[in-house]
C-alpha cells in the first residue's frame, strides 16, 4: 500500500507519525484524512473516525502491531454533541478489554472532527 504523507495546503506538518521507548510505540495525533488520498470527507464524523483508526492501524503494522496492543488512547472532538455516536463508533473499532482512554473537546485544524492518539505495547523481540 502506497501510504501518502499527511499534507495539509502547502506545507508538510513537522511531525513523527510514532517514535518509540524500549517497552511503547507512541503514535501522534491521527485525523480523518483518507491514507491513499489525504482527502477529509468534512462533517462526517463517522467516516472521519473510521479513517483515522485506520491510519492509526497503518502505523501500528509497521511494527507488528494491531489495536489490541493499544493500551492507551487520547481522543480529541470538536463537538461534544457527537460523544454519544463517537462512543457508538468506537466500541466497533476497539475490542474489549478497550484501552485507557482520555477524551477532550477543542478546536482541531483542516476541519478535522476528531484526531485520535495512541499508545501500544511492543512485543519483545524475539533471539534468533
């Protein structure tokens, strides 16, 4: 899959899209944007949420990691009338036990409703 860098108008955001500890992959903030395209469906906060799990989900399988090795997850909304349908949403993205969550409303940039960030466990490696 031919992965497009997140680019909003004319200039990249300076940013890492994870770094990593000995133990953690911290993932940064991820928005709606289709992974292929960078196109935001705007005011559609289920389709924006679903794009942004699977960004999330793109970065994780770069690791060898999926959402149930998420242990904890930041999420960010715009409007707090959507709280009950992002609950709605979420609970079929992340499987129980889900993990820590902290959930905030603001402002968010590129008329992005929701940005979601991350933190998975790695897996040791293994010795050969």
């Amino acid at each position: 899959m031919n992965i497009k860098r997140q680019s909003y108008g004319t200039e990249e955001i300076p940013f890492s899209p994870f770094s990593e500890s000995d133990s953690h992959l911290f993932v940064s903030g991820q928005g709606g944007n289709d992974p292929l395209t960078g196109e935001i469906k705007i005011g559609d906060l289920e389709s924006q949420t679903i794009n942004t799990v699977k960004n999330i989900e793109i970065i994780l399988g770069q690791r060898g990691l999926t959402l149930k090795d998420v242990v904890k997850v930041n999420i960010f909304l715009t409007n707090r009338q959507h709280y009950e349908q992002f609950n709605q949403i979420y609970s079929l993205l992340f499987s129980r036990p889900y993990p820590a969550r902290t959930l905030v409303y603001c402002d968010l940039n590129f008329d992005l409703l929701v940005e979601i960030d991350v933190i998975a466990k790695l897996k040791p490696y293994e010795k050969m």
